[in-house]
C-alpha cells in the first residue's frame, strides 16, 4: 500500500468502505423482497 499516501481521504475510505457495504445492501434488498412476496402471498389468501 505504498501509493496510499497519495490517495485523497475520501477516496481511500472509498476503496474501503465500498467491499464491506455491498453485501450488506444486497442481504437486505433481499430480505425486504422476501417480505414483499410472503405479505403478497398472505393478501391473496384472502
């Protein structure tokens, strides 16, 4: 991580932040969409 020092802050928090985000956006997009289609499920039962 030599060129680090040259790095802005922002884009160093960037390039770190984003791998550790991702996943947890896409686990819960999946989990409200699970939500969605179990409520929808239920509604039509009715």
């Amino acid at each position: 991580m030599a060129l680090r020092e040259y790095k802005p802050h922002a884009a160093v928090a960037a390039s770190e932040a984003a791998p550790t985000e991702a996943p947890a956006y896409w686990v819960c997009l999946a989990l409200l969409l699970a939500i969605a289609a179990i409520a929808l499920r239920i509604a039509s039962f009715w």
